[in-house]
C-alpha cells in the first residue's frame, strides 16, 4: 500500500462564525423565550438567524465549524489534510474557502450555487468565556453522498466526522458512505459526538455508529454521559472501553482521559492565564490528539498536544489558531516525529 | 437653539476590515514587489485585492473603516451618534451595518445597489503588532454629497471628517458639503489626517481645510510632519497651534499632546502589557477625546480617556471596542460627566 496522502480528511458542517461578546441577562432572557441552551448548540432556521442577529451586539467573523477547526489546527501542527464541507457561492462562501486554503488545508468541496446562503453560528460568549452557539446550517445541509470524494477520503490515514452532521439525512448518509471507504482502504474512522444535545437526539444511531464504525471517538464529560444515558462519568468510561479503539474524553480544567487497549491515560490540562473564549477547544484538543496519533506517538503525547492546542485557543475570541501550532511541538524536547502526510 | 440629538456625525469610507497576522518577510517581499508600505495605508484596485487576499494567511473579519471605528467608540462610551458611509448591498455589507447598529450607532446611509462589493481593507499585522493596511475601496468609492444627510449634520455638535476620503473627488465634495452644513448649523468639524502618505498626496487640499473649515483636528506625529513638510515635530506643532481651535496629536507610547488656546497640554499613554494589534488605536484615542469634548470635559480628561480608549483597542485583534468604554470613565473617580448627545 502506497503512503496515504492526507494525514487526515474531515468532513463536517461549514460555517462562518460569527462571535459576540453578552451578558449572562441577555442569555438568560433567549432562554426563556427561545429555547436557547448556554453552553450547547442548538439549531435555528433562517427568521429565527435573522432576528437574533438583529439583537446581538457588534460580531467578529471567522470562520469555523467544528471539524473546519480541527483540520485547521490539523495543518497549524504541519500536517496534511483536507476538507469536505458545503458553503454557497457567496462572500461568506469565499471566506470560508480562503481561509481554509490559506491554512494548507485542501478544500475539496464546490460551492453550492441558488440555494440558501452560506451557513453561520451566531456565537454569544458570556464573561466566564463560555460560548452558547445558535447554528443556521444554510448550505450545509446541502452536503450529501455525492460530495464525498473517494479518492480523497481513501487517501487519508483517519477520516474525522463531526457528530454535528447527524441532524440531516442526507449528511447522515454522507457520514457512513466515508466511514466505509476509509474502513475499506485500511484506514481510520474517528467521531467526535460534537453536542450532548446531538447525542441526545440520535443515541441510537451513535451507539450504532461507535460500535460498528468509529475507531477513534473523541467526546466531552457531558457528552460521553448523554451517550450512555448515565450520571456517572466512571459508569460513561467503563461502557465506552470495549467499544473502540481509542476514546479521548475532554473535561474541561480537569483535563483529559484517554481510554485505549484496556488502559486509561490521565492528561493534565494545561494552565491559563484568562479564559478569554472556550469555542474550538474542542475541536483543537482533537487537532492536537490527531496530529500527535498520525504522526506515531505515544498516546500520553497526543494527549498533551491536544491540551496544549487548546489553551492556544481559549486565550483569544475565535475557534482557530491565532499561533502556529507548530511551535508548540518545541516545549517538547526530545520528541522524535516520524513524519505526517 | 435646541439640544442637538447627536454628539458626533461621522463621516468616511465604511469598510470590513480581514485582519491577518504576518511575518515581516511577508511585508518586505511585498513592499518589493507592490509598493505596499509599512505601517502605512495603501489603496489598491480589485485584481490587487484578490490577489493578495489569495496570498494572505487566514483571516477574521470585523467592521472599520476609521471613522466607523471611531464611532463604534464613541457610541461604546455612552454617546449618541450617526455614521455615513457608503456599503453595498451584499452580505459584507449587511455585517457592517448590522455592527454599526448593534454599537448603538444610526447607519444613515443607504446601500449601494448594482455597483462594486462593499470595501475591504485587508490589513497584515507582524509580530510587533504593528499593522500594514491595504485598502480596496469598492462601493466607499460611491460616497458622494447626495449621501450626506443635512438635517443628520445639522443636529450634531461635532461632525467628524476622515482623511481617507481625500482621495476620491466625490467623496471631498461630500466631506465640504458635511463641513459647511455644520457650520452653518453653529456645530464643530474635526477631521482627522488619517495617514502620512494621503497628506502627501493633498497636502494644499489639507492646509486650506485646516485653515478654513476645521475646528478640531487629529493627527499622529507623522502625519502632522507631513501636513508641514518637517522634520521636527516641535516645528510642526508651533505651525499649527494657530490654525485651528484645537489639535489633538498622537504619538505612539509616547503619549499625546494637546494644543487649544495657546496652550500645550501633555497626556501620557497607558502602560500596555502586549501589543497585540494597533489597529484602530488612533481612531480609539479620538472617540474617548471627542466624547469627553462633547461632556464638556476639561482637554486633560479629553485626552487620558483617548489614551485608555487607545489601549483598550491595541490589546486584541480588530480595530473597535471589545469592552464597554463607558466602564473606563469608572477609572476616574469624581469625574461629573454633563449628560453628551
């Protein structure tokens, strides 16, 4: 078997972010009225966008989408991916695909033309840098079978989707169509369940999905727990074990655990100074973790990559590297990479 | 005559600003190649746009434009203003205006319709947080005296005029227009002189504004340098003590100085711990000295409020207020504020 070309190739929802700073009463008052979850994600049609856009204060755009922020990282480590994703032929659209490029990242998907515009997460971060997320898919949705390109996901060493995708059918089945051309070139299939709420939506599915196809699966305390529909974490972790590869569990400050071949791996986060926005962190510690498992080594570096990636991403508003991650591989003397496609 | 509805009219090129961090072998090979300029603000045409932009790191996108800038700031203090400026009809647009409105601000102008996409101004900062500004206009270009809107003029103390606009014609016919009306209505004109080499460019234009329209007048060091064709500062500030009521001159870390009335006032800068992008921090430092000059504060407070709005803007990517401004009035105790437009 030739050397695969991608180090990586993810495939999840396309968005631009669109940042603001709020008050804890102004997310308090969206609950109540709109449903809003602090601290998840939820939908939102494209009236409900307009009308909370219209409310939100001054916003910062950049792009983002969970696993956009993962293969950006991905390239900020030096690593080589791509990415499968659907914007619309708009201004946003073309951000969105700069920005990609412009991180060494291949954007393998076309633009969508005549439908809905581009997706956006209007993204309300609260004192504490919490973010509470309100997605308006656009385009996204849009994305199906017949944008996932064979060559490329049969080229990567692991195919990442993003739990997200599991709202819409037709990304449902753009999920498992890559899942078995990854599995059937010899390759890997990594999940990140995305959103308890998700999980919560379609944990049939995902227990399907993690039994049968996923070989890495990354997941937060919250989200690990909503998957085995218990309130224990040590009862989410026990269930998770026999169930694949590698799981990656993030907590926060608490760290990390990683859970492989019957052992369990403790990862320390790493100290911050001020929590300034805690979008992407999620998505950079799987940057981090993935760079680190493509490039062979040890599980408890990974780990450290990824903690490191993410306090990166914390310290400033935005869900992707402001810092090139490449640089953090030097607080690691000794480390030997054998390279990454 | 009754109270004027607004503090500050602001008028200039309304632009999104696609911030990027560079190295400065980028910035050299540039100014090489394309004449770009340091630190310095250059216009460049639509191809040169794409160009760059393709050649550019990932971006973030947020509202400027320097006047805009400035407003965003003032309105952050607690003042009431308006903004006119020219956006298309596209979504680049729509974030502008929504950002304007959001800030509290009256976006009074109407999109463009059929004509260039809104303008951008993609802006490369290097390490030391300095920041190198290449400026497509697109529909800014379109602003012309049609836009301005007398009775908008005609109710606020202070109309604000950017430098910038001194180099399209219609938009200096707009800004003599904007200028005579609020004299007309016994209200003050500030301009600022935005940029070293657009005083170069109108340098006779300039001084007869100075002269003849302009009350209250901005500037850094190296602009007020070139408005007099000096090396020495203090020759430059000894010329223009007796052209206009008040001159507010900026100087980096070395604080500001005022002059009104014979008088030379000193206003230190704020100590910083890390310059992280200065862009934006001229247009900052003149929305806390405009909002103090419309409470009827005293130039010395004029000035500190302009040094903390200054500082406040130079510690994050992106050229307008991510805090509220009118907490910084807080940092000085028995400071009895008159209610400002």
């Amino acid at each position: 078997m030739s050397e695969p070309k991608y180090g990586l190739v993810a495939v999840g929802n396309a968005l631009v972010d669109v940042l603001t700073l709020a008050g804890e009463d102004f997310i308090a008052a969206q609950e109540k009225s709109h449903g809003m979850k602090r601290g998840a994600m939820s939908l939102i049609e494209e009236a409900r966008a307009t009308e909370l856009y219209a409310a939100m204060g001054p916003g910062v755009e950049v792009s983002g989408g969970s696993a956009g922020n993962t293969m950006a990282g991905f390239a900020s480590f030096g690593g080589k991916g791509a990415y499968i994703g659907k914007v619309a032929d708009d201004q946003l659209g073309a951000v969105f695909r700069h920005d990609m490029q412009a991180q060494g990242v291949d954007f393998v998907t076309p633009p969508l033309a005549g439908g809905p515009a581009t997706g956006r997460c209007l993204i309300l971060v609260t004192p504490d840098g919490q973010r509470t997320m309100n997605t308006y898919l656009g385009a996204a949705t849009e994305l199906g079978p017949q944008d996932i390109n064979p060559d490329v996901v049969a080229s990567a060493r692991i195919t990442y989707l993003e739990g997200y995708l599991y709202d819409k059918d037709q990304a449902k089945s753009a999920f498992k169509y890559a899942a078995e051309i990854a599995h059937d070139a010899g390759h890997k299939v990594a999940l990140t369940l995305s959103d308890p709420f998700c999980v919560g939506r379609h944990r049939d599915d995902f227990h399907y999905l993690v039994e049968n196809h996923v070989d890495i699966l990354f997941a937060n305390e919250e989200e690990i727990k909503a998957l085995y529909q218990t309130a224990s974490f040590d009862d989410a972790i026990a269930k998770v074990s026999g169930h694949c590869e590698v799981a990656v569990v993030t907590r926060g400050s608490k760290g990390a655990l990683v859970i492989a071949a019957g052992r369990q791996i403790a990862v320390r986060a790493e100290p911050v100074d001020r929590v300034v926005d805690t979008t992407g962190a999620g998505d950079q510690y799987a940057a981090g973790f993935l760079y680190g498992y493509v490039s062979a080594l040890p599980l408890e570096i990974c780990g450290r990559l990824g903690a490191l990636a993410a306090r990166e991403v914390i310290g400033h508003m935005g869900p992707r590297p402001e810092t090139k991650y490449a640089d953090l591989l030097k607080v690691m003397p000794g480390l030997k990479l054998t390279p990454a496609a």
